[in-house]
C-alpha cells in the first residue's frame, strides 16, 4: 500500500476511534435530541447560518466516517430545520457524506481488491459497469440494507464516481424524507421503532426491488417486440437448428446431441468447412511440404547430398488433398448421423425466429423444406475480403477460397497482405519455388503481434528471397504488354512515388468478411455490425438466435470458434434455466511460419497501450541445447509479468514449435499458476520446452530477494569461519 494511501487510512481510523474514545457518539442519541431541541431551535433562531453550516459538517463527517446516528441527525433536520430545509441539508449532506467514504475507499482498498480478486470479481465489474445504477438504486431505496457498508463496498466496485453520487442523492431521498418529516414531530417520537412501522418498511423493500423489477420487465418487452409480427409455433421439431458445419458449427451439433436434444445441422457446401477445406488444414499441409523442400535445399550444409531439390507441384497439391481426405472422416455428414445429429446438405435460409428453410438440390431438382425450431445457431463463418480495386477484374486472382485449385506453381506471386494468413502462404511458396513478393501497406507485417517478433519473422523471410514491401498500399492492377502489374503507392518519411510490381498470379488475402447476408438476417431484423452482433451469451437480439465463430468474432480463429459453439450451444438449449458467458480471458493464437509466432495475454505494445505496468523477461532460444540440436537455434521467448508478482499477463514466443511451447502458459495463464511452478516442473533433456523453465529461471534471478541474499552470504561466510 502506498503512503498516501497508509496516511489516510490511518486519519480515518484516528478519527474513527477518537469519536469513540471522546464519547461523541452519546449525542447522537434519541434522548439527548429530544432534552436538546428547544436549545438547538433557539441557536438556530439566534445563529442560523452558523447552525445550518455546523451542522452540515457535522453530518457530511459522521457520515464519511461511517459513525453509527444518521438517523438521529436526519430526525434533527426536520426538529431544527423544518421538513423543507431540513431534506434539503439532510439529503445532500447524507449525499456528500457517502460519497466521500466512497472514494476513500477506493481510493485505499479499490487497486488492491481489485488486483487480488480480480479474476474472481470480472463477472461483478461487468454487472457493475452495465447494471450498477439499478443495483445501486435497490439497495438504496430499501433502509434494510445499512447505508455506510453500501458507501464502502461499492467503493470497491467500478461503478462510476458520478453514478454513485446522482444514484444516492435520488434513491436516498426517500427514506430522508420521511426520518426528517417524523423530526418534525420529535415530541411524539419514544424511539426509533415509531418512525418506520413494519408495513412502511415493506413499501420500501417494494420501491427498492422495483428498479429491478422494472429492469426485468424491459427486458421481457424487448423480447417481445423482437418476435412481434412473427407466430410460434406451438411445438418444435428440433430444440436445436445449427446454420454451418465448420468449425463452430460441428462443435455446436455435437454439444446439442451429447446433451441429447434433438439438432439439425445444415451445411449448403463441404462438412468441415473453411479450416478442413480452404483454411488451417490445407495451409498447414502445404506449410509442411513447403519445409521438406527448404530442409531437401539445406541438408547439403549438414553432410546430406540429394541432388538437386525439384518440386512437383501438382504432387504437391495432391498431397495437400489427400490431407484433406483424411481428416475428412472427423467432420463427415456419416460421424455426425451416427452422433444423433439430423444433417441436412443444403442452402439454409432463417424464415422466421422458429423456422429454418433448407433448399437442396435432389437429384438435379432443387427441394425445400421448412423445419421448425427452438433455438437456431448461426455459424456461417466468413469468406476472403476482396476490395474492389482498380482493373483487378482483368486479373486471375486467388483468394484462400480458390488457392488449392492451383495446379501450376506461379513463378513470380504477389501476396497482397502482410497478416497471418499471407505470411504462412508466403513462406510456403517461396520455398516451393515461386518468387514471392509480399506486399504490406503498414509499417510492419503481422500488425497486432509483438513489434520484436515481428523483426525477427521479417528478418527470416527476406533471408529466404521474400521481397516483402512495407508501406506500400495497393491502388490498382494495370496489364503491361500482357503482363499483369500492380501499382502500389510507396511511402517513405511521408513522401509518396508509386511503383509497379509485375507478378504471374496474385494471391489477395486482406482479411476475412463474416458471412453475414443472404440466409434472412436482413428480412427478420437480426442484428449486424460487420459481425452478427451478440452479447457475452452469444445471443442475438432474438433471444432464441445465437451466433459464434467467424460469423460473431471477435476472433477468427478455429478454437474460439468451438470454445464459442460451448457457450451458444448451452445457453441456446439451457436459457433461461441457465446460462453462461463467453470466457475470452486466456486465447492463444499461434501462425505457422517458420520460425513459428505464437501469443497469449497482452504483447508489449498492447500493455503500454492499456497504461498496464509490466516486467518483461526473455530468453534466447539460439542458446538452447535442442534448437542448437536441430540446427534451429532462431528465436526467443518472452514473458510479461505483474512487476515484482508472479502473475502472467502475456507471452510471446518466436522459434521452433513456438506454439507447441506456449501450450504451457495457456495451462498456467488458465488456472493461476506462475513462473515459480513452471521453473519447479522438470523438463526433459533436450527438448524445446527447456526454453519454458530457463525463462522461469532469468525471471527468478530478476525478481530474487536481493536483502534475504545479503545476510545469506553473511551466514555462509560465518559457517566458513
Ligand atoms: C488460409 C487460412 C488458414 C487458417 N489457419 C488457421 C489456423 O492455423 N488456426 C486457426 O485457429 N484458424 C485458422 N484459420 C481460421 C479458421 O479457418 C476459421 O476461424 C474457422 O474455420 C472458423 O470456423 P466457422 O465455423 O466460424 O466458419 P467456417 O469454417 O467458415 O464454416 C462456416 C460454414 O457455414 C456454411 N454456410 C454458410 N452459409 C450457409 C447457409 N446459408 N446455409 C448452409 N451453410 C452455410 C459454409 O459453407 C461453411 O462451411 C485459417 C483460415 C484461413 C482462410
């Protein structure tokens, strides 16, 4: 705790406690207001506005301080002021009072709870930041609840400063209003009982749930009105209806059959989608031959002569099918049927909020049938954004879509994009032979990774004959003498010339676009903001509409989309009995280049950025006895801790199986375990996940107790004599 913050909590405390030692506390009772009030009123005649100030003080400090007889000197506001005068001292006292023991402590106490619990308090500060107003409201409204722990634990909460006092002053007035009118009458009064009657108290507790109540009731009308206009059914052939079978989709229909509710998943091209068929599995097969060709070209350097490396790219390609071919079995139409799950192969269109209309095409005819449903998931995923440049119709381009179709390896490609996806296909073709020009408009590849990571992957590529073109923004295709040019606009020190980068085949990948229209979003009114737009249960406006995966975002990535198809598929079949909110706390993502990237939590830049203070330690992996092995000795491991904590806020690996290694962390980062545990886990000798432990180990010699050490040496120098 800082100074600052000790010197406070320690006035408060000595004021605390000398109102007590001082007997203070005696006056503000029943019976010394009621032998007093004729001396109180005639000060108040003789001395009003010092009266009303003393006063005033008096209140806003036994409040702050959160001494026991707010009531007795609200009574007294209405026996020495009057009802007007006396609420309108009274409740800004009372107001001003609370919030001054409210920011004390958060001031003391908020970092420090926050900091401590912080995991554990992320679903109340979401709560708080959304709905703290009402709740704050409630407890207010009904005197049940004692004022001053409400000023000190929401103190502790994010609700927000101005909130906390508007919401007070309002939902205090009440019960002010009637303590200071009862001291109107301060003469009929023998104790406090007498104020608030039982029934009184009730009416309060009624008012108080109110604003809850009322939050309810909106809630259910806004359900209402989104389904106006459309008739339930009255039963439902399926609980659930899945729009989709990749990634998102297959996890969705598996969850919803292992559950035993009845689901029909609806796929219109190939089960598995994007990641089985265009994304992550080809790609990483491609990768994988593009290296047996790289380490062919280089094994010479090692004593291993084979002759000249050829490619045969149809081969290759082949390669990559039959790749696709056996994993095919894991998301095929005949595992999911045998799994329960009704599959139906066809164009899926959303009718109405309960109904879903698939049109197939049987035997050359195209049929549709509707199929009615409780819930429906939507998981279209998102297809290659292509912008529309300039004369790019005259251009065969590829997209991540149309790349396998490839039969002929381009001699020179131009990649247009420096992000994951046209890195790893980069890398792939350079090293099966095409001449690859990688152009990027930003500064640097890779945008949101690690900056030092970024250097290094950047170093490596150009190192393999990448000619990789930073600040250079794509403007148009033009044709040269039948060959195909792009002009780029190069920028350098704010300086612009454009250049012409001529090219075979050009591969655009730019980034990915949600799948988002022509399956009935549009008609029913569901909805959209680039994304389908969900809340923290994946729910769309429809209440009984979820989304997840590429289609929802916020990542693209296959994990999220099947950690996402839990939630959506739980809370589609289980809400309102129960329901759970998406969890993105610890994603690991990972693109496959050689060196591989790999990332958890925050990067360097992202936690300067968030004003998040931080340690950094890293360890070089180029010292590494097994990299050293494998003659991949490239690469490092970073780590971002709580300066002087062994808490994780993020990890960033560039080397060999980067994301192999970072599994580690994500076990770790998941359940709370540091680098003190990582360092006391035993590694095998000699295998990459070494780099974990030595990582561990830098940071334990940071962060070692320097003093400790000091009278450490001091005992082994006297045991030495
Ligand atoms: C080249 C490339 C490499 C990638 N590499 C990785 C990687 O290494 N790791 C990683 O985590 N991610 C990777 N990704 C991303 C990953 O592929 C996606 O995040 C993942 O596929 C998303 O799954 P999804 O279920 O949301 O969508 P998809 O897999 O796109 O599935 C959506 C399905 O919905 C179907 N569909 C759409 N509309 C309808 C309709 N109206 N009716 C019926 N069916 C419909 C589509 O045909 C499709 O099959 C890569 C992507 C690409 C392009």
């Amino acid at each position: 705790m800082s100074l600052k913050k000790l010197l406070l909590l320690l006035i408060i405390v000595a004021l605390f406690i000398s109102a007590f030692v001082f007997n203070l506390t005696q006056y503000l009772s029943l019976d010394v207001l009621k032998e007093k009030q004729q001396q109180l009123n005639q000060l108040f005649v003789d001395y009003p506005f010092q009266v009303f100030a003393v006063y005033f003080v008096i209140y806003v400090a036994s409040t702050a301080l959160s001494l026991p007889g707010a009531t007795i000197l609200t009574l007294g506001a209405g026996a020495i002021f009057g009802l007007g005068w006396g609420l309108l001292l009274a409740s800004f006292a009372a107001s001003l009072g609370a919030f001054l023991a409210f920011l004390s402590a958060r001031f003391i106490l908020h970092d420090w709870v926050q900091e401590k619990f912080g995991e554990r308090l992320t679903a109340i500060n979401r709560g708080m930041e959304r709905d703290g107003a009402f709740y704050l409201l409630s407890l207010r409204l009904v005197p049940l609840f004692p004022f001053f722990v409400i000023n000190l634990v929401m103190g502790l909460t994010k609700i927000k400063a101005w909130t906390f006092y508007w919401v007070s002053q309002v939902g205090m007035l009440l019960g002010t209003a009637v303590y200071v009118n009862a001291g109107t009458q301060l003469a009929q009064i023998s104790s406090l009982g007498d104020v608030v009657s039982a029934d009184l108290i009730g009416a309060f507790v009624l008012l108080g749930i109110f604003p809850l109540i009322a939050k309810a009731v909106l809630a259910f009308l806004k359900r209402r009105k989104a389904f106006k206009g459309y008739k339930k059914p009255k039963s439902f052939d399926n609980n659930l209806v899945v729009i989709g079978a990749g990634s998102a989709g297959l996890v969705s229909a598996y969850i919803a059959s292992a559950v035993k509710a009845k689901v029909t998943l609806i796929e219109k091209h190939k089960m598995g989608g994007d990641c089985l068929n265009t994304g992550c599995v080809p790609s990483k097969a491609l990768l994988h031959v593009a290296e047996l060709a790289h380490n062919a070209r280089n094994a010479s350097s090692a004593g291993v002569h084979v002759g000249e490396v050829s490619v045969d790219f149809k081969q290759v390609m082949q390669q990559v099918k039959s790749v696709i071919k056996d994993i095919e079995p894991h998301d095929s139409v005949e595992r999911y049927t045998n799994l329960g799950v009704n599959v139906e192969q066809g164009d899926a269109r959303i009718v109405s909020p309960w109904e879903v209309e698939v049109t197939s095409n049987v035997e050359g005819k195209s049929e549709t049938k509707r199929i009615t449903t409780r819930s429906i998931i939507i998981a279209t995923g998102a297809k290659p954004l292509v912008p529309n440049f300039e004369g790019l119709n005259k251009v065969d381009y590829l997209t991540s879509d149309t790349l396998w179709e490839l039969d002929e390896l381009p001699k020179r490609l131009l990649v247009l994009g420096g992000g994951p996806i046209g890195c790893e296909l980069s890398q792939a073709f350079q090293r099966l032979g095409s001449q690859v020009t990688q152009v990027e408009m930003a500064e640097r590849l890779m945008g949101p990774e690690d900056a030092d990571t970024v250097d290094l992957l950047t170093r490596r590529l150009t190192a393999e004959g990448i000619d990789i073109r930073l600040n250079h923004k794509a403007l148009r295709f033009e044709q040269h003498n039948g060959e195909s040019v792009l002009i780029a606009e190069h920028t350098v020190d704010k300086e612009s010339e454009e250049v012409q980068l001529p090219f075979d085949k050009v591969l655009i990948a730019l980034g990915r676009q949600p799948n988002i229209s022509g399956f009935g979003l549009e008609e029913l009114g569901v909805q959209t903001n680039k994304t389908v737009s969900t809340n923290e249960l994946l729910q769309t406006n429809f209440p009984n509409i979820y989304a997840c995966g590429d289609v929802a975002g916020p990542y693209q990535l296959t994990h999220v989309a099947s950690h996402q198809a839990w939630y959506a598929s739980v809370n589609a079949l289980f809400d309102p009995f129960k329901t759970f909110r998406a969890d993105y706390s610890v994603i690991p993502w990972v693109t496959y280049t050689s060196p591989q990237v790999a990332n958890l939590g925050l990067t360097e830049q992202q936690a300067k950025k968030a004003d998040k203070p931080y340690e950094v330690t890293e360890y070089d992996i180029g010292e590494l006895d097994r990299a050293i092995a494998d003659d991949s000795a490239y690469g490092r491991v970073k780590v971002l801790t709580k300066p002087g904590k062994d808490e994780l806020l993020g990890v960033n690996i560039v080397g060999p199986q980067a994301g192999e290694l970072l599994a580690e962390y994500v076990l770790a980062m998941k359940h709370g375990i540091g680098l003190n545990k990582i360092l006391g886990t035993i590694h095998s000798y000699p295998t990459l996940a070494e780099a974990n432990k030595y990582v561990a180990g830098e940071w334990k010699r940071a962060n070692a107790p320097q003093k400790l050490l000091t009278w450490v040496e001091k005992f082994h120098r006297w045991r030495r004599g």
